[in-house]
C-alpha cells in the first residue's frame, strides 16, 4: 500500500475557483469592458459555496478569483466569515480595491489571508482612470485601509500591487515601482496583455474619445520597449528591496531580450526566480 496515495483525507493544498464574474468596473483591456459587457455574469451558488467551507479542513490555500470582482459576491464574504479566527487555508485574492472599505477591511481583520493583489495598472490619474474608467484615489484609498489594518493588527499577509503592461501605460512601469514601495507593497506584478477567453482579433473600445484597440495595445509587438522599462524596473525594485514578479522574458529566438545586455539578463532572470543559468542557453 502506497502510504501517501490520495485518500478521503488528503489535502488539496491550493484550491483556485471563480467566486464571481461580476464586476463593479469595465477596464478596457477586459471582457468586460467590452461592448455589451461580460456574458451571462453570476455569482458562484451556494452549493459551490457550501462545499468549499465543508472542506476547510484539508485545504491549505484558498484563492476565490475569475473575471469579476471578487469583493462583490457574498460568497467571498460567507468564506471570509467561516475562515475567521481559523489558521488555515490562507485566502489569497485579487480586488480592484474599491470594495477595501475600513468597514470590509475590519471584517477582514481576523481572516487568515496569505496575500492581497491590487489591480491598478497606471502611475498617473488620468491612465488610471482612461484603462479602468476609476479614480485612482479611490483604489488608493483601498490599499491604505488594508495596510491600516495589517499595522493594526501584525497580520503578516504580502500586498502585491499589479500592472497589465499596455502601450498607453508602459512608460509608467519603473515609476509603478516607486509607488508600490510608497504604498507598503511587497511585490508588484507586471503581466502582459492576454485575451481572457475572448477573441483579440478585432477588440476595439471607445473611452472618452480615446480608442483601446488591443493589437496596438499588446507591447508583446514591441518587446525591446518594454523590455527597456522593464529593466529601469529591476533598478528601482532593487533600490527599494521590494520584489518583482510575474514579466515573461521570451524564449523564442525571434522575441529573446537580445537587446538586454547579458549581466542584465542574467539579473532579470534572477529576479524572476528563474535559473539564469538555463536561460544563458547553458
Ligand atoms: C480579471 S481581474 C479580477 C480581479 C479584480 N476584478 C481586479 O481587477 O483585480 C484579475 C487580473 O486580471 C488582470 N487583467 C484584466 N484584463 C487582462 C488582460 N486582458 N490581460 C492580462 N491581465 C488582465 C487585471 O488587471 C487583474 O489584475
Ligand atoms: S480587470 Fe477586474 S476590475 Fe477590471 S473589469 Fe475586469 S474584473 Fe473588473
């Protein structure tokens, strides 16, 4: 007999689901700021719900996420409430931070949270408020109630803060880093455009006379740029000691950062936690 086959009390360790695909924005580089919105919008049911909290005992890491703002759905709150005063599983989410209420953030106080990503892909206002049609100052004002909290109450869960890179916004990439260090963060997340189950091809939104048009958009086209910022990045990130996650250095020949010095390289491979080593092509 195998001792550690999986059995009825094995431990699933992470368990990732869509808590909802509701949203309170329409960000222009998500489906749901495309015309007409997200299709068919719900909320995971509360059997789904009921399930996971029958379950508490052999997860380790609970991470509710999917196209839609977690904060929003009741079942986010019904796992926050069976998780309390609990060690384990440690919640992990992603909010766009306007739900980060002190009234929310006290109700999150004696949750056991791994770690808390905040979604805000600009530097300046008024990018802020062209990709995701929100006040900066409002999601701003998200993350100082959390970081309030976790001061109040020694809770050692990481803040992240995240940029989807886009042409509009990649100039704004190495300022990013000075604000998440302002801000309290521990890591900030760049990530490329992807087309989250929709068709790029021909995704075109209208914002306040401004054209979101994704093809043009997606810096994957222009890798050497931003590339560039990227790097000015890893200075700052450096300068800081705060972490960096989440950037793709491509691998394809016809992508590869040629254009990154090796030292440069090898650092930006480091910082993802890769072995430089095998991205040095031995
Ligand atoms: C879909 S959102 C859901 C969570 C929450 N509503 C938020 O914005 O943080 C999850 C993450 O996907 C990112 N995202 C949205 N559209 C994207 C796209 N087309 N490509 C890559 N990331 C995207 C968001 O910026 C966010 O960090
Ligand atoms: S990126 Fe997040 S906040 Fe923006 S519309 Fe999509 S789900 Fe909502």
């Amino acid at each position: 007999m195998i001792s550690d086959a999986p059995s009825a009390k094995s431990t699933m360790q992470y368990l990732t689901f869509e808590v909802t695909t509701r949203c309170n924005l329409k960000c222009v580089m998500c489906p749901h700021g495309l015309p007409g919105g997200y299709p068919g919008q719900r909320d995971a049911d509360d059997e789904l719900i009921d399930g996971i909290v029958g379950s508490l005992d052999r997860l380790d890491v609970l991470r509710p996420t999917g196209v839609g703002e977690p904060l929003l759905s009741s079942g986010f709150w019904r796992l926050a409430d069976a998780l309390r005063g609990r060690d384990k599983p440690k919640m992990g989410f992603i909010t766009n931070a306007i739900l980060l209420t002190p009234a929310n953030v006290r109700r999150l106080a004696d949750v056991p949270l791994r770690s808390v990503m905040v979604s805000i892909d600009a530097v300046r206002s008024e990018t802020h408020q062209r990709i995701r049609g929100n006040d900066l100052s409002r999601t701003l004002s998200g993350i100082k109630n959390l970081i309030d909290m976790r001061r109040a109450t020694v809770k050692d869960f990481w803040l992240a803060m995240s940029f989807v890179i886009m042409r509009e916004n990649h100039k704004e990439i190495p300022d990013f880093v000075d604000l998440a260090a302002s801000m309290g963060a521990e890591i900030v997340y760049f990530e490329h455009l992807t087309p989250l189950m929709t068709n790029a091809s021909n995704w075109a939104v209208e914002r306040d006379g401004w054209q979101f048009n994704y093809g043009e958009q997606d810096m994957r086209n222009d890798p050497r740029a931003a590339d560039a910022m990227m790097m000015e990045a890893v200075a700052r990130a450096d300068a800081h000691g705060i972490g960096l996650g989440g950037y793709h250095v491509f691998l394809d020949p016809s992508l590869e950062a040629a254009h990154i010095d090796r030292p440069s390289r090898k650092r930006f491979l480091a910082v993802q936690g890769v072995d430089s080593r095998s991205g040095e092509g031995g």
